[in-house]
C-alpha cells in the first residue's frame, strides 16, 4: 500500500527552486521530503535549511545539508510542516511536538507556509481530539490555569507531563507546556488573541490564518488547497 504522506512529500518537490532558503518543521511527512531532497544535486547543493525540531535538524545534518540556526535568519523563500489537523480555511492544529512557538516563528517568516500530509489530517473544521497547547513560563502555570479557566468554561487545561522521565516536559525555551482539552471549541477567531492577553504565555498550538496552501494525497491523488483561489505556489 502506498504511504501517503510520502506522496505529499514527493509532489511538494514541485516547489523548491535550487538557491531557496527552506523552513521545515517535524514529522515523518518532512522526513519524506527530506529524502527526496537529498535525491536531487541541485537541491541538496544550494537550498539553505532551517528547522525548528531537532529531529530534522539530526537528519538534515546527517544528509549534508547547509542548515543554520533561527536565530540566523529572518526570512525564508517556503516553510513546510505536517500538522495534526487543518480545516478549509487552513487553520492548523499542531499540539503533538511541543515545539510550536518555534515552528510559528519560521512560518512567520516565509513567503509561503505550506502544510504537508494525507488526506485524513484534512477536516471541515477543527475537532477537539487535539488540544490547543500553551507554551507557558514556569513561573506562570497556576496563574495560566486559573485565568484559562474563567475564561473558558468548555476548557480543562493540564500540564503536560513526560512518559520518558519524572515530571513535567520541559520545552527547548526552558518553559512547560500546558494542554487545553475543550469539549467544543469557541470561535476559532477569538482563541489566540484571548489567550494571548494572558501575562506567562508564550504561544499557541493553533496556527490561526498562517498556512497559504496546503498538499495533501488521498486515494484521489495530491491535492493542492490554497487560502487564496488566486494564489500560486
């Protein structure tokens, strides 16, 4: 049976121009598309890679890439990133990582942030099988879990523990992530910029009105959704 996140992976060559400055987050979809770059000379010569998961950042290294840290760089030709699910409109929820923060940051800078995956993480709207996660400083989470409370009566905030250790995950910022489960989410337009008023938070796991397009494959072959009818990638 043919993997279909390698088939996303392997149509979203189509976009890559040798000399591109690339972003690319986490996942076995971008693993995949690490592979075929690596297939092509030209690409695996002259692009410039930056990525927010150090995952990525062993593969990339290991293959030969030219990879340069965030703090380097300010813009990027096109970011690309797998997510847990993404809706018409093409918000996405990555909850699963634990390294949005950083993964926001590169798609921030791109000229085109595209989502890479199966047909299956494609969905009319955002369901709460994933929650909203908060990257939160240490000083901060009880506070954090108070106000998210109050603020939303549909929310069950928890911090994220480790299965690998004693205690609570620790983020590459030094911060602690806390999960938001809701049983219906409120108005996808009005979480971020709520939450966000609350002092302790760094950043969301919703990436609200960022992705340009999307390259999916299901039974029906890739697909190709954009934000814009009028936007080429």
């Amino acid at each position: 049976m043919e993997d279909l996140k390698q088939v996303a992976a392997k149509a979203a060559l189509d976009y890559i121009k040798p000399g591109s400055s690339i972003g690319l987050g986490a996942g076995s979809t971008i693993a995949h598309l690490i592979h075929y770059l690596r297939e092509e000379a030209s690409l695996l010569e002259s692009i410039t890679t930056v990525t927010s998961s150090f995952n990525t950042q062993q593969l990339l290294q290991e293959y030969g890439f030219k990879v340069k840290d965030i703090a380097s760089v300010s813009h990027l030709d096109l970011y690309f990133d797998g997510c847990d699910q993404f809706d018409h409109q093409l918000n996405a929820l990555k909850s699963g990582g634990g390294i949005h923060t950083r993964e926001k940051l590169l798609a921030a800078m791109a000229d085109k942030f595209i989502l890479l995956g199966d047909g299956s993480k494609y969905v009319t709207q955002l369901y709460t099988t994933f929650p909203i996660v908060l990257e939160v400083i240490p000083e901060a989470v009880p506070f954090v879990i108070k106000q998210v409370k109050k603020l939303f009566s549909l929310a069950n905030p928890v911090i994220r523990l480790s299965n690998k250790k004693d205690g609570a995950v620790i983020t590459e910022n030094g911060n602690l992530l806390i999960d938001i489960w809701f049983s219906a989410f409120p108005p996808i337009d009005s979480i971020n910029h709520r939450l966000k008023e609350i002092p302790g938070i760094l950043e969301t796991s919703l990436f609200y009105n960022m992705a340009h397009a999307a390259i999916i494959a299901g039974k029906k072959g890739v697909e190709v959704i954009k934000k814009d009818p009028a936007y080429f990638i």
